[in-house]
C-alpha cells in the first residue's frame, strides 16, 4: 500500500460524509464561543505574566509609572504644567486600564495608589496585588485558589531594575505635542501626543488640566486605556500587606 | 475552499513562539466548527475550542507548517476522542442503549440527519487516529500529505488509517442503513 492509494467511498458513504461535511453550527454560537474562548486566553495570560517575578515588579511599578510619566515633560506650555500639577500633587490616583487587541477588550485592571506609593492593582476578578512603598513589599491574592503570595519588590541587580523605565521616562527631554480639543463624556477635553519609549501615547485633560484619559499604543494593534479618578477618598484597607481570613499564605518567588 | 488553503497569516512556520491570541482570533471559528460537526454540540465544541487554544498558551508547539491544519487536525482528534468517550459511557447504561438524537430523528424523518448520526457513531466506533485521519481527509477536506504533517504520521501510515477507516464504516454504516438505524 502506498501513498499515494486513491481511496473511493461508496455512494452511500459518500452521501454520509457529504451531510456530516456539511453540518454548520449558528453564527451567534461561534461568536459566542470565540468572545469566551478570547477572555479565557486573556486570563491565562494574565495569569502566566504575574507568576513572573520581574514582570510582577514591573507591574507593581505601573501605577508609580503612571504618576512619574508626566513629570519630565518641558512645561511649554501652561495647561500641560496644569496637568503636571495633578499628577504630582495628588492624595489619591484610581484608574481603569483597558488593554484591546484588534478592538476587543482582553484585560481590565484596577490600579489604586496613594500619596505614599502604596498600590492596589486588581486584574479582572482572579488575581489582586498590593504594594507597599515604604516595605518594598508586595502581596498577591489569587482569589479563585484563595492563595495569598508576598515578594520583595527590591531590586539587587541595577540592570534588572524594574523601575529603570521610569527612569528613562524622567530623562524624557521632548515637548508634549498638542492634540486641540474633543468632547470626552460631554466634557471638553485638551490633548497631548507624547512618545514614551517609542510608544506612541495620547493624555487628555478638562479645561483644568485635570487628567481624564490617556491611550498608550502597544505593537501588533494592541492599545492600553486609562481612564483616571483624582482624589477620591480610598479606604487603608485597599492597602493592607496582611493576609486575608481564608486565604493560604505560600512562598512567592524573588527571582 | 479546501480547508488546507487558507492563508497562515497569523504566523510562519519558523516562527517558535506564536502569537496564541492572533491564532485564536484568526482561527478559533475553524477549530470550533471543526468540533461541531463531529460533535453537533455547541458546549462540548467550546470546550474543545478552549482546550485546545489553552494548551497552544502553555505549550506552544514549535516548527507547525500549516496552523490551520494543525489545529483543525486537533479538533478532530479531541471530538473522535469525546465521540468515542459518549461511546463508552453509553455502553455503562443500558437503559439508554443506542438512543442518542433517536427523538429527534424520529421526528425529522430527515435522511440527512440520520446519515450524519450513522456516520458519527462509525466514527466513535473506530481508533482515534483511523478516525481523525477519516475525518481529516473526507469531511475536512485535507490532503494525506497535509495529514501527515498535521499528526505527525508518515504519508504511508495516514494512507493505511484511512483506507481501514473506510472498511470498518462502509461495512458499519451500510449495516446500520440495512437495520433502519
């Protein structure tokens, strides 16, 4: 027998196949099925991304990024130093982080921070991870396992730094490019384009300079959405290092 | 289009670290409709879909020629295995016998649905790899070489699964048409 055999179905078999070949499920059933399978990989990436200490590090440090960004931009002009304002003088920073690939939402975080640089960030409902500034610690809940994990956000090894970025976001020496005006909300807003380590980010303000919103262009048409609430009140709870009742503490992994 | 010919967009065949998310939503409708056919189930065709898609996430597999034939060969194999599994259990409970979609054919009298469940239970009756390649070639519409890539079988060994596939469900479907199942 080779290869190459041509094999013949009988006209009956053939007739079988045909209609088994021809079975087709409803659109709305495979569109259904793709938006779940699309926020199942979502999850599991997320979940994949924070068992890694360094990337754990860095996200730790997105929401103190996202309070730094801004500083190192030259005050050209007075309503972006009105917005600069904001981000260095707040009590309390909330946002909602949409990350969409292709225009579809795959992850949504919740990012908390204080004025000391404690940091709450919720990953959808599974995973939340609090950082302490001062203690240089972080704690991780995985809610579905009821497993609570500490890491130390020290970082030895200068070039492993996590907050080396940050850094280089300080030493950004370009002006923020105006983008005019648009309604965001029924509010007019006031737009900057900024290039932030080659990406491509957008930061828009009221009339104010109040930061509302702000879109960091990722590669592979993936784009991040923050949405920023200033100084609303946050319970010290959202900050707590301490292990909730319930929950099984296990050694995370510094390296 | 023979399902082979769909363009592999979404990565190359050297490329050892794909991009899980762009396979899903460039190929997750043809992993899900493959799952369907052979298993005219909407949830246990999801299932198959995520399994797969998960496990592409924690294990990418390195050096695939055709995505699409690797993953519809996937589907395939994961619904026979499921098919073949129904199979089994049924067999456990006997006041259930054979009974599956009877109701439903009884009521269509449609010829068309009882070829497609006369076929299905030939396929749950065969191997798991005599019955992806069958479906593979025949309902799928792959070409033994692209079998052969997709499962990792030698052109010769999917020619033989296919042509002792074909036996056993000739022999099994003109049986059952001749017993009016």
């Amino acid at each position: 027998m080779t290869a190459n055999m041509n094999i013949e179905l009988s006209p009956r078999l053939s007739a079988q196949v045909a209609s088994l070949a021809g079975v087709q499920p409803a659109e709305e059933d495979v569109a259904q099925a793709q938006e779940k399978l699309t926020r199942v990989l979502a999850g599991r990436a997320t979940m994949r991304r924070v068992f890694n200490a360094r990337w754990l590090a860095a996200a730790a440090a997105c929401a103190a990024a996202i309070v730094a960004m801004v500083l190192p931009f030259t005050a050209s002009s007075i309503a972006f130093a009105d917005v600069q304002k904001h981000f260095a003088s707040f009590k309390t920073l909330s946002f909602v982080l949409n990350t969409k690939a292709q225009g579809e939402s795959i992850s949504q975080m919740k990012v908390f921070v204080d004025q000391n640089k404690n940091a709450r960030i919720e990953t959808g409902k599974d995973i939340t991870m609090v950082v302490s500034g001062s203690q240089q610690q972080m704690l991780m809940l995985f809610h579905g396992e009821r497993v609570a994990m500490r890491f130390s956000t020290r970082a030895d090894k200068p070039k492993d730094d996590p907050l080396e970025w940050i850094n280089e976001i300080r030493t950004y020496k370009q002006a923020a490019k105006s983008l005019g005006t648009r309604k965001i909300n029924g509010v007019s807003a006031f737009g900057w384009a900024l290039e932030i380590n080659g990406l491509h980010s957008e930061l828009w303000s009221n009339e104010d300079g109040l930061p509302l919103t702000m879109t960091i262009q990722q590669k592979e048409g993936v784009t991040m959405q923050l949405d920023f609430s200033f100084d609303v009140p946050l319970e010290a709870r959202l900050f707590s290092l301490e292990v909730p009742a319930g929950y099984t503490l296990k050694q995370g992994d510094d390296n | 289009m023979p399902l082979l010919s769909f363009p592999d967009a979404a990565m190359s065949a050297d490329n050892i670290e794909p991009n899980i998310a762009a396979l899903a939503h460039q190929y997750g409708p043809l992993v899900y409709r493959a799952a369907y056919k052979l298993l005219d189930n909407h949830s246990a065709a999801q299932d198959i879909q995520q399994d797969i898609f998960v496990r592409l996430l924690e294990r990418p597999p390195q050096h695939v020629q055709s995505w699409p034939a690797y993953l519809t060969s996937c589907a395939t194999r994961l619904s026979i295995d499921q098919l073949r599994r129904q199979r089994r259990w049924r067999s456990f409970l006997p006041f259930l016998g054979d009974t599956e979609n009877t109701a439903e054919s009884a009521d269509q009298h449609v010829s068309n649905q009882q070829d497609v469940n006369r076929l299905r239970k030939g396929l749950a009756r065969l191997n798991s790899r005599e019955a992806t390649c069958f479906a593979m070639r025949f309902i799928h519409g792959a070409t033994i070489a692209d079998i052969a890539h997709a499962t990792g079988l030698t052109a010769n060994h999917v020619s033989v699964s296919l042509h002792r596939a074909t036996v056993q469900l000739e022999k099994f479907c003109g049986d059952s048409a001749a017993r009016g199942e």
